[in-house]
C-alpha cells in the first residue's frame, strides 16, 4: 500500500512547473496574436508620436519656456523636448511630416514648436504601413494633438 499510494499522484514540485509552464504560455500568447493583426504597428507608432508631443506641450507649460517635439523621418527617431531621449519607430514604417517652413532642418528631419501658453507651431506627421495609414495633427492655435487613423 505505501508503494502504489505514492506513485498515484503529483508531487508538489510538478505541480509547481506546470503552473509555471501554463503561467508563461498565458502571458506570451496575447502577444503574439496581438503582433499578427495588421496595423497594430501604425498604431503603436501613431500613440506613441501623441504621446510624445503631448508630452512636449506639457513640458514646455510646466518650465514656462518653448520646448521642440524632433523628427527625423529617415531613421525614424524623435526627441519629445530638450531632456528626453531620442525614441525609435519601428523601421518599416513610412513618416512624413508637415510643419512650418522655419522648423525645418533638413530635408528628412525637421520640428513642431510648443510654447509657453500651451499653443504651437502646429503640423502634422503621416505614418503609412502597407495599406495601414494614420496621421498625428497638432493644432497650432491650442497645441492639442489628435490621431486620425483614416488619414494618410
């Protein structure tokens, strides 16, 4: 009876490494379904532009001074204000940005201003993936930033 009642069940131990398992499979799977829906990264890429420049505009209220949202569209990189550091966009995506003539800086990299009052340069960025499309516009009168994801 000692014998044969031990090898019935599950120790302890075993128990633990398949809820490890099953734990790990739950955690990865969405994921990975969330990574094969088409457009997840312009969108992802879009949120985190808005992020960014609402961030900017946050920053440059707080300080009382101007602070600039940086694009380069080339390599896809942007700065949200002076102390932040640079952030990438995934690299297959397509950037174009509209800004005033004077925030250019080159022909693939150029900025959108924020002031003080909360108002702006105002522009807009483009992201295109595939047939995925969306734009980032700041208003230049209120400096809000908006997403539209039917637009190019």
């Amino acid at each position: 009876m000692g014998a044969d009642s031990r090898s019935r069940g599950f120790t302890l131990l075993e128990l633990i490494v398949v809820l490890a398992i099953v734990a790990l499979v739950v955690a990865l799977v969405p994921g990975l379904m969330l990574r094969s829906q088409p457009g997840l990264d312009v969108e992802v890429a879009a949120r985190a532009l808005a992020d960014g420049l609402r961030q900017t505009r946050s920053q440059a209220m707080v300080s009382n001074r101007e602070e600039v949202f940086s694009l380069d569209v080339e390599q896809r990189l942007f700065r949200a204000g002076r102390s932040q550091p640079l952030k990438q966009l995934d690299r297959t995506l397509e950037l174009h940005l509209y800004t005033a003539q004077a925030e250019l800086m080159d022909a693939r990299s150029g900025r959108i201003r924020f002031f003080p009052d909360g108002s702006s340069t105002g522009g807009a960025i483009g992201l295109s993936l595939d047939e995925q499309q969306s734009r980032v516009s700041v208003d230049w009168l209120t400096g809000h930033v908006a997403i539209d994801r039917a637009a190019p």
